[in-house]
C-alpha cells in the first residue's frame, strides 16, 4: 500500500518504494511547481494521466543524465538537425 498526499509537498522517503511496480512512491497531491521541486529534489517525479491521480516515482536504479557528459552520435545529430 503506497501513502496518500495531503495539501503539502512532503514526501515519504524515496528508499520506501516499491519494488514492484519499480520505484511507486505515493500518489496524490499537486503537479504545481513547489511540489515539482521537492520532489525532484529528492528524485522522485510524477506520472500523471488526465483523470486519473498523480502517481510518484522514484525507481531503483534511476538514469540520472548529465549533460556535460551527453554524447550526441553523428546520426542522432543530423535527425536533430531535420527537426525530428
């Protein structure tokens, strides 16, 4: 059973989700910013379907991206180029 959020952006630890599905943490709450960045502040992000509540996720492992570190192959690069 996954906690229910109320009308703070508090979240339970992110070492408290579920195995499976990977990474289910809570669900409820708000897609508004202040609730946005407490949870990626602590790796947790929403999935949201219209109609349906807003489910948090924090898998193990996670894909963390750096930027610095992107490598961008010359084919990604031309199909970025034509606006794909």
């Amino acid at each position: 059973m996954i906690p229910w959020l109320g009308d703070h952006p508090v979240f339970p630890p992110a070492s408290s989700a579920l195995r499976k599905p990977n990474g289910l943490l809570a669900a409820g709450g708000s897609l508004a910013p202040d609730w946005l960045l407490a949870a990626y502040r602590q790796g947790i992000f929403p999935w949201f379907n219209q109609g349906e509540p807003i489910l948090w996720w924090s898998p193990d492992p996670r894909m963390v991206v750096v930027p610095s570190q992107i490598r961008i192959t010359r084919s990604l690069g031309k199909t970025l180029k034509k606006g794909h």
